[in-house]
C-alpha cells in the first residue's frame, strides 16, 4: 500500500473528482485534490488520511477533503474508499463523501486507484 496513488472517483450522481493518496507507514498518509478549478485559489494543500489492511486484500482509506463547487463554494467532508487490490498497483472499490455542513445525505460512488510511477 504504501507509495503514491492517483484515485479517481465517479459518484452515482455522475460527478467525478480525482485526488493522490501517499500511502505511509503506520496506517498513515495524506489526501491532495487533483482539480483544475484549483488553480483559481492556489494549489491544494494536502489534508491528513489514514489507511489500514484487511482480511486478504481488503484494503480501506478515509480522511478529511474540501472539493471545489462551481467557481467559489466549497463542499467540505469526509471521503472513505473500501477496496481491493486487483494487482499490486490496482486497487477498486466504493467510496462514501460524507458532508460536514447541512442535512444533506452521503454520497456514494465507486473508485479506481492505481500506483503512480516510481511509488
């Protein structure tokens, strides 16, 4: 697990978001968001991420992100990725996006993440 991933999101409504895990020892690493609208307010800044191994090749990664809306609101939450490695550099699942803000219900979609060279 540990090393860089590009992971690709598609939610059920549609919307797709990518961001890079780096995938450190002890359970630990960091999410960056991978969206051109970023470029707007500056680069992203990397947020804390946790991972942890299960049975097989279950593998699961959470942590904290703020994906961009249109051109200057925010929709801050919490993604959780459950998957499996399909090969050493492929992992599929589900994702969940759980908002910190409102009312409104989690976001479910399913996920790609392959290694990025040289991880």
């Amino acid at each position: 697990m540990i090393g860089s991933w590009k992971v690709d999101i598609t939610f059920t409504n549609g919307e797709s978001r990518s961001l890079r895990f780096d995938a450190q020892g002890a359970g630990k690493g960091t999410f960056l968001l991978l969206d051109p609208r970023l470029n707007v307010w500056g680069p992203a800044k990397p947020s804390e991420a946790k991972w942890t191994g299960g049975e097989g090749n279950s593998v699961t990664f959470s942590g904290p992100v703020e994906f961009m809306l249109g051109n200057v609101g925010r929709d801050a939450g919490t993604l959780v990725f459950k998957g499996k490695f399909e090969t050493a550099d492929l992992i599929t699942g589900e994702v969940e996006f759980s908002p910190l803000v409102g009312e409104r219900p989690s976001k479910h979609g399913t996920f790609k993440a392959v290694r990025a060279g040289g991880g």
